[in-house]
C-alpha cells in the first residue's frame, strides 16, 4: 500500500465522521454551546473543513475551496474572509451559526474532493517535499498532511461529544 493511500483511507474517515457528527441536527443543536466559553458542533465542522481547506491547498498552490467555490458567500459569516478559526474566543466562536447541516457537509464534502484530488495525483518522493520553511525541521508535505489528519480527527470527536452532550442534556 503506498503511503497517499494511507492518507485518502485516513481522510476518508473523517469524512465519515463529519456527516455522522452533524447528520439530524438541526441549527439550534449545531449552534449550543456545552458552556459558554465552548465550542459548538457548527463551530468545530466548520474550522476543521477551514483548516483542512486552507492547509491542503497551500501545501498544493490550490486555490481554496472556501472563496472558489463561493462557500463563503453561502455561509455568510461576520468573520474576515481568510479566518480558519485559529484564535478564536467565545464570541467570534459564536458567529459561526449555520442554517442547516447540509451547509456544513456540503462544504466539507467540496473540500474532501479537493483534498483527495491532490492526494491521488502524489507520487511518493512528493511526501518529502518541504512545503514550510518557517519550522525548524522545515514542514514536509507528508508532516502537513499528516498534522492537518490528526487535528481534524481531534476536533471531529471533540463535536461527536459536543453532540453527546446535547443529547444527553435533552433525555
């Protein structure tokens, strides 16, 4: 097995995980907050897509789905256009309230065919391509891709207990 295929089965999984997460919530559900300093179910989708968005396209000179595709336009949020959430106290967490589900699947899913485009045109030398110079080691394309894995894994679960919470709370 070559190594991006470790990588499109990993991502694969997220996107299982996503629409699991936020599949039957409505935007009342998507929006609560555990407490008020935590993050929502809508809030952890949408910065784990705007991360994997903005990481895997730098790391492949892509342009961002986010903008491109106009998702940013359908989502209509009071954030700066290149926010990924990174930062973000209570009430900027706040802002990111989303009408239905599908919005948020709808743009996880376009980033996940992006995502997997590029990992199905590598070739393996590819994944020791250095894509940041900023780190010392400098950051390869395998060490991006697997650091951009593992933080949508963390948050993706962080939203499935968010929504344990919420059901929990509602029994």
């Amino acid at each position: 097995m070559h190594a991006k295929d470790i990588l499109i089965e990993g991502y694969g999984r997220v996107r299982e995980e996503v629409h699991s997460v936020v599949e039957g919530l409505g935007p009342g559900d998507l929006a609560a907050r555990p407490s008020p300093e935590a993050n929502s179910v809508a809030w952890l989708i949408w910065h784990l897509t705007r991360v994997q968005d903005d990481h895997v396209a730098g790391a492949f000179g892509l342009d961002q789905v986010w903008p491109a595709q106009g998702w940013e336009r359908r989502f209509g949020l009071e954030l700066p256009r290149e926010d990924t959430g990174f930062g973000h106290g209570a009430a900027e967490v706040a802002k990111v309230r989303v009408d239905s589900g599908e919005l948020l699947t709808g743009y996880y899913d376009a980033v996940h065919e992006q995502t997997l485009t590029a990992l199905r045109a590598l070739a393996a030398g590819d994944l020791e391509r250095v894509v940041d110079e900023r780190w010392d080691p400098p950051v390869t394309l395998a060490v991006r891709l697997v650091s951009v894995l593992s933080d949508d894994l963390q948050h993706v679960g962080q939203a499935a207990y968010a929504r344990g919470l919420l059901q929990t709370t509602a029994a």
